[in-house]
C-alpha cells in the first residue's frame, strides 16, 4: 500500500480504529510510564503464513508519534514462520503500549486473509481462472481486506457499489427480467462499465447471453451446470463462478473453464495470522 494511498483514504479509518480504542487516554500505560521513555519492542510471528499489512502495522504507531522508527525484517508478500522476527519498533514506550492492540487487530486480520487467499489461488495455479474476492468485508475495512487478497495472490472484484455493474437476482427481480435488467443497464450506464449479470440457471444463461451482457456470473450453479453453462456461452462473454466457495471445495471448480471463481470466505472467513509485540524494554 503506498504511501499516497494511505494517506487518501487509510490515514482516517486507522485514527478511527486509534480513537475506538482510546476514547481519552489510555489509562494503564499512564498508570505505569507518567513520562516518555525510549524503548523498543520486537514483532515476532507465532504460526506459519503469508505476512500483510506492515505498512498500515507502522502507520498506527506513526499516527501517535511521527518519531517512531521501524527496523524491518519482512515485507509484504512473504512467507513467514512460527518464531520468526517480523520488525523491530521503536519510540516512546507509551506510544509502542497504546498502539499495540490496533496495530496488531490490522496485521493479524491481514495477513490471515492473505494466508488464507495463497491457498487457494495456489490451487489454481496453472489454470486460466483466477480468484477473486466479494464485498463481504468488514465495514470500514474494506481497503485494507481487499488489498491483502492482492498480497496473497487473488484478485479484486468491484471495490463498491460505484464500481461496476452487477445485477443480482434482486435487481433481476425489480426490472422484471434479465433481458429487461441489462438493456436499462445499458441506457443508464456510461458505455466504459462493463456489465455483469448473474444467473441461477441454464435458461437464464441464454438470456443474458442474448441480452448481451459483459460478464456471466454462475451462482451456485452444480459443477455440471456450469460446464454446460460454458459451452452456451461459448465466449460471447467472460464467465465467473460463485456460491460458497472454500479452500475445502474449489478444486472440483478448476476443469470447469470459468474466467473467475469468486469466494467472499476470502474476506469473511479467513482465520488471523497469530502475530505478537514482545521483549518491550528500555533503551
């Protein structure tokens, strides 16, 4: 994530998190440390995975203190180990206290959806189809989650809402049909925005098909479902695949010869990377 970036949009959603956390003062580290003290502390990984996020790990002790300095031994991206030292952090010692908890809940978080998404965008490796996330992300969080499915390998659907044009079964529902749905779509929309439809069945496949739509969403759809849903689309439009998709499920998905598989567990069921700030001393 760079800096510009951060900046823009990160900056304000992390002083949120800072400010959730510390309404007036934090209480203890007052308690125990009345002036400032130099110090450090070192960031040590506690289980194997794909480490995500340490930018935004020191862009919440930054925010409390534009002093504190950072000496890196990892970078996004990377395959780290139990035992592992990460970082070492260095500033104020109650800066290094009340920062910990917020910069550990973005690093953790992180970099368990990146571990998570490596596993299974490892498992489509070779293949034509690539992996994407949903927005079923947390509120607020949405650009650090989405930018940890790009560190470990998957690919971004639409970011929001603004982003591009997908119409589900509700709006199916609300135009009064596929081909209804894609031609108001397409007199509303500018003609850069691609179009996506998502189907449930074979017949609605051939209207979208018919009605000219961009982007063919299959929506738990059976495996033999949707082969047949490739072959009537037979490249008049890119195809993707959702519906629950898992680590546990999506190689039955490989063969199937989709443009996309989209998985919102990417996001919402990603286990954290068990990630910790020890040996805080004086310097």
């Amino acid at each position: 994530m760079d800096k510009i970036t951060m900046k823009l949009n990160a900056d304000k959603l992390i002083m949120m998190a800072l400010q959730e956390d510390i309404t007036s003062e934090d209480i203890t580290t007052n308690s125990v440390m009345p002036h400032a003290q130099a110090g450090e502390v070192s960031l040590i990984c506690k289980q194997d995975g794909v480490i995500a996020g340490l930018d935004v790990f020191k862009r919440v002790f930054e925010l409390l203190d534009e002093t504190t300095s950072f000496d890196m031994k990892a970078k996004d991206g990377d395959t780290v180990q139990k035992g592992q030292l990460l970082a070492v952090v260095r500033g104020d010692i109650r800066v290094l206290l009340s920062g910990e908890r917020t910069a550990l809940n973005y690093l953790q978080r992180m970099s368990g959806i990146a571990t998570y998404t490596r596993s299974i965008a490892s498992l489509l490796a070779g293949s034509k189809t690539k992996l994407l996330d949903t927005r079923k992300t947390s509120p607020n969080n949405r650009i650090f989650e989405k930018y940890a499915v790009t560190v470990g390998g998957g690919c971004n659907h639409r970011y929001n809402l603004s982003d591009g044009i997908l119409l589900k079964d509700n709006h199916i529902g609300a135009a009064g049909g596929v081909k209804e749905a894609v031609a108001m779509a397409k007199s509303y929309a500018p003609f850069v925005r691609k179009i996506e439809v998502e189907v449930e069945n074979l017949d609605m496949v051939r209207e979208a098909v018919e009605a000219g739509a961009d982007i063919i969403m299959l929506d738990n759809m059976s495996p033999e479902q949707m082969e047949e849903a490739v072959r009537l689309i037979d490249g008049r439009a890119e195809t993707e695949c959702s519906g629950n998709v898992t680590r546990e499920n999506v190689e039955r998905l490989i063969n199937i010869g989709v443009d996309f598989i989209s998985s919102g567990a990417l996001t919402h069921s990603a286990p954290i990377l068990d990630l910790s700030l020890k040996n805080l001393h004086a310097v």
